[in-house]
C-alpha cells in the first residue's frame, strides 16, 4: 500500500500502488495545466470520506511501497482524467478492463 500525502501536515490516504500511480499521472497532468480540482476518496472502512482541494501550490507526495512502478491502464487514466474535469471532481473510480496496448512501465 502507497499513500497519498497532502499538504503542509502531510494529511494521508491509504491506496494501492496501482491506483496511487494512475493518481499521480491524472493529478500531475491537471496541475500542470493549471487546472485545480476536487478530490474526493474513502479514508478507510467505516472511517468516512475526504475531499482534498488540489492546486499548484500546495505541497503533495506519493509514496509508494513497492519498488517497480505499475503497468499503466490508459483507459483507467482516460476515465480518471474525465471525472477530474468533471463538476463532482476526482473520485477513484473502478479499473476497466485493461485495452490490448497497455502503457509501458515507467
């Protein structure tokens, strides 16, 4: 498990190293365009929801655990950025199947 940590107290979320990196893509590209947005996910079982606010200047970390990056589903990636320009923001939604030509590790 990786973690997703934001802010100047490095307030934290628990996600796979799978997700984490499709995360870190779609934030990545939405930052870089300027585009600030809403991100919203679980905190855990029965530990209710947060929303993060995520924009240029505020500091943000992804840790993963393991020492390979994942394989990249772009389909993933295209429904992840889709939902992060969207007026509910970011929620991890579940992977789709993986198209035939997945993206290369990094």
């Amino acid at each position: 498990m990786g973690r997703f940590l934001y802010g100047a107290t490095a307030t934290s979320v628990e996600l796979d190293d799978r997700t984490l990196a499709h995360l870190r893509l779609v934030v990545m590209n939405k930052l870089r365009r300027g585009e600030p947005f809403m991100f919203d996910t679980k905190m855990g079982e029965g530990e209710g929801r947060r929303s993060f606010w995520l924009h240029p200047a505020v500091p943000l970390q992804f840790h993963f655990s393991g020492g390979r990056a994942p394989r990249l589903n772009r389909a993933w990636l295209d429904d992840l950025m889709v939902a992060a320009s969207g007026p509910n923001g970011l929620t991890i939604t579940p992977e789709p199947p993986e198209p035939s030509s997945a993206l290369p590790e990094e």
